[in-house]
C-alpha cells in the first residue's frame, strides 16, 4: 500500500489580533496553509478578511499573535528579512493594482525587474512564456492597462502575481465586478496558475460559486473569528448557523 505524502505547512497563523484604537477587527484567528492547498476565506463585508491579508503580507503588523512562513515567523522580523521572505509571495488585489503607465509585458515582470535588472528583451520574453501558460493572447503584451478591459486586467495580474514562480499566491476578491461567465474564466486561471508553479493559495471571496469550484478548505470570519471551516462539501451540508446564513445571503440558490 502506498503511503500518502504528509504535506507541509507552509503559512501558520496562530492567536492572531488586531485592532485599531479601541476597535477589534479580528481576535484569536488560527489557521494554516498546507503545501498545494488551496484555501477560500469567506465572510460579510467589514468582517476582517482583507485586514487578515494585509497582516499575512506585512502590510499590518498584529498586535498579538504569529505568523509563520516556511517555519519562519514574520512578526517583528527586521524589515530586509521580511522582504526576503514576501518574495515567496504572489499578490492580485481586488481591482487589479496595474500600473497604468507601464504596458502589460512590464506590469507582468514588474516585482522580479526590481529583484533582478533583466534586459527588455529577455523581460518581455519571460512575461510571454508566462501568459502563454495561462493560455492569454501574445497581443495584449505591448498594450497599457486602460487598453484592456476590467476581466483581461484581472488576467494580467494573476500573470504578474505568479512570475518568479512564488510559493503562496494570494488573490483578494479575484471575481469581484465580474459577470458569470468571466468569473468563472477567472476561476480556471487560478487553478492553472496553482497547478503549473505548485503553489499554494488563499482567496479571499464572498462568491460562492468560486468557493465551490477553486477551494480545497473553506474558513468563515464572522465576529472577529473563525466560526467554521471545512471543505466545500461540508459547506453545503454544514449545520452551523453561521455558515448556513452567510451563504442564503450570497447564494441563496444553494439551499433552494
């Protein structure tokens, strides 16, 4: 019989907190990511989904808790350090983040231009075998983020989020503003960009469709804290009032 691999941990988050002033966002959060998982984080507008993202990327620091990536922990680490160790991350942000001025070959290479000064020929070279991965058209290369339309922008920065190959990629609200149809585009790309470069991945969505299609592990913010998790299956079949009342109210379809 053989025996099944025992996947790492590559992102650890224990007894999490954060507040501003007297406001607590998020309270006592524990969660870890496993080697070629993919993980969806739902919950309500303001629940504390994006403050949990900026604090994994180093853009908040917790006020109480960890974070460790690759065993290593992220807070407090001196600032060059926790640099070193973002490069293992790639990021898409709910609009996008393109940088208008720059066409989409430079938008694509951007983070590994700044890590490594390459030539504009083995750049645009590098941003063409990434976008042929994700099976987008060679001629959106030398066009400027305005030129394209909200989806193909998405798409591009899904393209930037896996250049240098990183090893969690994180994407905040990816289908957000999109129809059906574009979503679920969207939703493939994800899955390709994780398979090809054997990352892991969190999603932060409130698009329950996508949960279903993209998710290995589901968690739940809801009052500061995790209130479920499991996987999508149990989802759909969960007791748990929580979960159940966050899902009639964004796919209502689910339980009709």
């Amino acid at each position: 019989m053989k025996k099944r691999k025992i996947k790492n941990i590559i992102l650890d988050v224990k007894d999490l907190k954060k507040t501003f002033g007297n406001n607590i966002i998020l309270n006592n959060i524990n969660f870890n990511l496993l080697e070629g998982e993919s993980l969806a984080i739902i919950g309500a507008s303001g629940s504390g989904k994006s403050v949990l993202l900026k604090n994994i990327i180093g853009l908040l620091e917790p006020d109480t808790g960890s974070i460790k990536i690759n065993s290593t922990e992220m807070v407090n680490l001196p600032r060059r350090d926790k640099e070193n160790l973002l490069l293992k991350l790639g990021i898409t942000f709910q609009h996008g983040a393109l940088f208008d001025s720059l066409k989409i070959w430079e938008n694509i290479i951007f983070k590994i231009q700044n890590q490594q000064k390459i030539s504009k020929i083995d750049g645009r070279k590098l941003a063409l075998s990434i976008i042929k991965r994700l099976s987008l058209k060679p001629e959106i290369l030398d066009l400027f983020p305005s030129e394209i339309s909200g989806g193909m922008q998405k798409r591009v920065a899904i393209a930037r989020a896996i250049c240098g190959n990183p090893k969690i990629l994180l994407f905040d609200e990816p289908t957000s503003g999109l129809d059906p149809v574009t979503g679920s585009v969207i939703d493939k790309l994800i899955i390709t960009a994780v398979k090809t470069i054997g990352a892991s991945a969190i999603t932060i969505t409130h698009d329950m469709a996508s949960v279903s299609r993209i998710a290995d592990k589901v968690i739940l913010i809801d009052k500061k804290t995790i209130s479920w998790s499991g996987t999508p299956k149990e989802m759909l079949v969960s007791k748990n009032l929580k979960i159940k009342e966050f899902i009639k109210s964004t796919n209502p379809k689910l339980f009709s």
